[in-house]
C-alpha cells in the first residue's frame, strides 16, 4: 500500500522542490496544495492526519490551511500544468499499489473462507466474467 510518504517522496521528486521549505513562493504553494488534493481525495485521509504530517516536517499548520489549500487547488492547475501531469502519474501509482494490496489481501483470506461465502464469491466472479464477454461482442 502506498503511504503518505511514498506520495510526499514522488511530489518531490516530480516538482525537484522541497515543500516543506518555509516559503511562500507560488510554485512551493502550487506543490503542497497539489500533495493536499492526493492526500485528502485521492487517499481519504482528514485534515487532522494531513496536518500532523506537515508537523512531523516541522510546519505548524491548522485544518484552516490545509482547507484553503484544497480550495485554491483547481485555481493552481489552471496557470501551472505540471500539477496536472504530477497528479495523474501519482494517482495512477496509488490506484496501481491499492489494486495490488487488495488483491494481496483477498489471496491471504481465501483458504478461510466459509462455503457458503465462497458460493457467493464464486457467483460475484462468474458474473463478472459474463459482463467481460458481452463487451468483447
């Protein structure tokens, strides 16, 4: 499973900035209001949980912050379009890494499973094999 700092790792490597640097210059601004966007709708994660990982950096920011940041997101993307190219190459990382940890998951469960759960799963998968062939008609 990918991890808050797995993402902040990949928002620095993309942007070559340190966003934690205590600076109010607009590229810094645009970069932590873009790892905000991941961190709080792409990874579900609250306010709270963002704001203790900018402490854990050293930045003291309230929810008050964070908020204005998510908000001012969609304005940012629109004057700068590597905050839309980063977002996409990391969405697409998280959504790869969960899919995995799903499946990971679900592999280490299926020896437990009862029988009639695995009626039913088998009914969930079978359908979903049907639908996969009505569209490749």
């Amino acid at each position: 499973m990918i991890t808050p700092k797995h993402i902040i790792e990949k928002v620095i490597e993309l942007s070559r900035l340190n966003i934690f640097n205590k600076t109010r210059k607009r590229q810094y601004v645009e970069v932590r209001s873009l790892l905000n966007h991941i961190l709080y709708n792409h990874k579900r994660m609250t306010l709270f949980s963002i704001v203790n990982i900018y402490k854990k950096y050293g930045w003291e920011v309230n929810h008050a912050t964070i908020l204005y940041s998510l908000r001012t997101y969609e304005v940012h993307k629109n004057y700068n379009k590597d905050l839309i190219v980063w977002e996409q190459k990391i969405i697409d990382k998280i959504n790869q890494m969960d899919n995995y940890s799903k499946r990971e998951y679900i592999k280490s469960k299926v020896n437990y499973l009862n029988n009639k759960d695995v009626d039913e799963l088998t009914m969930v998968i079978s359908n979903m094999v049907d639908k996969k062939l009505e569209y490749a008609e």
